[in-house]
C-alpha cells in the first residue's frame, strides 16, 4: 500500500475536504497513474451528498481522470510508465457475462465496479475517485489518451463523451439525418459536437435564448427554445433520433411527437422521479423511448480516437481542487460553460 491526498466527504452534509487514505500497490496486471485532471460530474455530488441512498463514507468521487503513468505491473502489456492514460466510470466487472463477453461492461450482469463508491477488491474498503493526486487500475479498464488535445478538455470525455457518443452510434446517427439534442450542459454540448462532427442535421433544444449563439458556435444547425409552442410545433414528426439530457423534470411527450415515424427519442439525463408518456404518441408512429447508460471501455476508446481524429473535447472551466464545494453549488445553477475540470496539481497547495 502507499498513501494518496485527495478531496473527500466525510458525511452526507459535510463539504468535501483534505483527505489522506491508502492505495493498493500495483499487482500484475495493474497501473499506477499519477493523477493530472479530474472532471466534475453530476454524478460526483449526488453521491458525495448520498442522493442515491447509497453512499459509503468516506466518499472520494471522480470519474473523469486523465494522468500519467507512473508504475506498471510485470504482466501489464498495452502501457508503459509515462504514457497518457485515462480512467473513467469503471474499474472492473465479471468479465464472464454476456454483456461483458461483447465489451459492454457497463451492463455487466453482475454490475461493474465502479471508479468511486465501489469495492476495492485487494486491499479492502471502498473504491476511491479522481479527485486524488493517484489511482492504481487493472489495465483492462485503462484508455489510452491521445497527445494531441487539451488534457484538461480531455477528461469529461470519460463520462459525459461517452453518454452521449455511445447512444448516437448505437442508433446509426450520421449524414442525412435530422437529430435533436435536449438541453445544453455537460452532457449536450457533447451531444451537439458529436451529432455534428457524424455529419447530422443537428438541433438543439433549449429554454434559455441566451443559448442560442452558444449552440451555433458548438455546432448546432439549428435552435429550438423548447418553451415556445409554434417553435416546436414547426419540428412535428420530423426527427430521426433525439437525445435528452435533462435531468430536470419535463414534458417528455411534446419531444416524443417530435419524431419520425421509427424514430428513437433516447433519455440519458436522469430525472429522479418517474416521467408519464403519451402511449398513443409511440404506438401511431411506432416511436422508441430508449435509455443508455455511458459506454463499455472498447466503445470508449473508439470514442477518444474519434475526438483525436476530429479534434473534439468539451468546453471546461479548469478550477483547483480547493474550489470543489463551490463549483458543486455552482453546477447546480447550470453556472458553468460547461463542465468544470480540476487540475490536480492544485492538491499540493494543501499539505
Ligand atoms: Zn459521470
Ligand atoms: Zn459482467
């Protein structure tokens, strides 16, 4: 074992903190990373805040980890120390399932193992995040990361990029195609630059007029203020897929008869209360209402590849780790454009 610094919760009210706690050392097949950008997910503060009534304190969150590789186990082949490498929501699954025998690890039958609030399976205890200045990973759930692009914009691939790559690709979205995103936050500004980079007509859907230029410049065809009735009455029955990132509640309905007869709307923010849907607004057009949990580690690193290729990470605020609580409070304003990052050498400021 060797001793880590990283920002933790002590309690469900308790802000996130300094923190020391201890890490297996690499076995075999792992790799130790030196921790250089941690995104800051919503997902982050609903544990740390025990939002899901599952979360075992202390609670170290963080699942958008780019680094550095530091050590690697004797049997590890596809790293080698001072390569980029990257972590996201995974850091194990059964490996044998069905699910995890065709790379989609994230619907392991068994669950995966997640990168926080999991089970550290060596040395016992629980899985602690990225908001640390290291993270021992079996190299099965490691991504390499390309050199070319902003690190610090690299790191919300690892969670919000995938959620909103891996639905378009399952659901073929690319050139002659009109394709919705809902909501301009962590998750549809990803949306729109990958629907957009595949070659679709992209709308996106937001209530705010004051995002409007935002969403041209990011790669949107077209606006939509979703609040204005004649506006999405003119989009009736015209889309081929849409992709909702609201976890807000809302009106699924008026973006279910937004679709093409077979279209697919899928939902990929996560409202906490059951939503009601119009039935008659699937069964007259024969419309799918899908989920679509992040992506399995082979799709996830198609997708850093694709960003490589085309030059594509999100737009973040890069904040040290000491800003954390407040940048929490202000992700629930919507106050960032549009996912903080944490530069992790800030984490030797607090000794
Ligand atoms: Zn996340
Ligand atoms: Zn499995």
């Amino acid at each position: 074992m060797f001793v880590c610094a990283g920002f933790a919760a002590q309690s469900a009210d308790d802000t996130l903190g300094p923190f020391s706690f201890n890490r297996r050392d690499p076995g075999p097949k792992d790799i130790q990373i030196e921790i250089l950008y941690c995104g800051v997910c919503h997902s982050d503060l609903h544990q740390a805040r025990n939002e899901w009534h599952n979360t075992v304190y202390p609670c170290l969150p963080g699942h958008e980890i780019i680094g550095r590789v530091t050590k690697t186990g004797a049997e590890v082949t596809r790293f080698k120390q001072g390569d980029l490498a990257g972590v996201g929501c995974m850091v194990d699954s059964c490996r044998t399932c069905a699910s995890c025998r065709e790379g989609l690890e994230q619907y392991c039958e068994k669950g995966f193992n997640p990168t926080y609030n999991g089970k550290e399976t060596v040395i016992g205890g629980t899985t602690f995040g990225g908001y640390s200045n290291a993270i021992v990973v079996d190299e099965a759930f490691v991504l390499r990361v390309p050199g070319n692009l902003d690190l610090a914009g690299v790191a919300p691939l690892l969670c919000a990029g995938i959620t909103t790559y891996s639905p378009l690709r399952h659901w073929k979205v690319g050139a002659g195609q009109k394709v919705g995103i809902v909501g301009l936050g962590g998750l549809g500004h990803m949306g729109v630059k990958f629907a957009h980079a595949f070659g679709a007509h992209t709308v996106l859907f937001t209530t705010s007029e004051s995002k409007v230029k935002d969403g041209k410049r990011l790669g949107a065809d077209e606006v939509v203020i979703s609040k204005n009735p004649s506006e999405m009455a003119a989009h009736a029955s015209s889309f081929d897929f849409i992709l909702d990132t609201v976890a807000g509640p809302h009106e699924i309905s008026r973006y279910l008869d937004l679709l093409k007869r077979d279209g697919t709307l899928t939902q990929v923010g996560a409202p906490e209360k059951p939503m009601s849907v119009e039935i008659f607004s699937l069964i007259f057009k024969r419309r799918n209402f899908a989920g679509s949990l992040i992506g399995g580690i082979a799709e996830t690193q198609e997708m850093l590849d694709f960003c490589a290729a085309h030059n594509i990470t999100a737009d973040v605020e890069v904040i040290p780790i000491q800003k954390i609580n407040e940048a929490y409070e202000r992700m629930l304003r919507s106050d960032v454009k549009y996912r903080f990052t944490i530069d992790m050498s800030s984490l030797k400021q607090t000794a």
